[in-house]
C-alpha cells in the first residue's frame, strides 16, 4: 500500500506541481522575455536576471523542430524532445489572439499531442 501511495505522489508531483514550480523557480523565466510567433517559427529576447547580474539572449526555433505541444490554464508548452518552451496565456493581447494561435498549431500536423494533467486539448486527425 506504501508503494502505490508513493507512485500515486510521485505522479501527482509531476503531473500537477512541478510544472509551475519550475517555471517560478527558472531564472530563465525571470525578467523581460519577449516572443514573436511568425510563420516560420518562434523568435525570442530575453533578459536574464539573476542575483545581480543581466544578460541578453536571443534565438529562434523553427516550427518544424517543435514535435509535441499542450497546455494546462495557464500556459501552452511546446516541446522539443524532452525540452519545451512555456507561453504564458496572459501573455496574449485577446482570447481571439490566443484562438488564433490554437487553430495554427492544429494545422501543424507534424506537432503531436501530448496529454497535460489528463486532458487532451489538441487533437490531430
């Protein structure tokens, strides 16, 4: 019974907690991170700001790289391998904005979906 409680945690931990801990815990996430969803891929900037200290990043993922995507209510995760980038919904301007970029993932048939919390929000037929 002790082991089935400990999977049970364990899972619960991954599936529910660890997620947004991560992203709360992440010097990575801290600071101005600015994305720009394009065509070809997802363009960023961002300031790092750890302890004190700043630096600038700049990158681009095209869209073919990214291979599983999700979301949960508060962010869309899409993954690359077992990497994965987090978008902040609140980072949207509009509901109709966010929708928007739904229905382009859904049309990126190469861009499986990964189940988050037990829920299937994408599906790709």
């Amino acid at each position: 019974m002790l082991i089935w409680l400990s999977v049970l945690l364990a899972v619960a931990l991954n599936y529910y907690y660890l997620p947004i801990y991560t992203f709360k815990q992440s010097p990575f996430y801290r600071g101005n991170f600015t994305v720009n969803l394009l065509e070809e891929g997802l363009a960023y900037k961002q300031q790092i700001f750890e302890e004190k200290i700043r630096s600038e990043k700049d990158g681009f993922v095209d869209w073919g790289a990214f291979t599983k995507k999700t979301e949960n209510d508060e962010f869309i995760l899409l993954f690359i391998g077992r990497k994965h980038s987090i978008l902040p919904k609140s980072s949207f301007l509009s509901i109709a904005e966010l929708k928007e970029f739904r229905s382009f993932l859904m049309e990126q048939k190469h861009i499986k979906t990964k189940k988050f919390n037990g829920t299937e929000i994408w599906i790709n037929n």
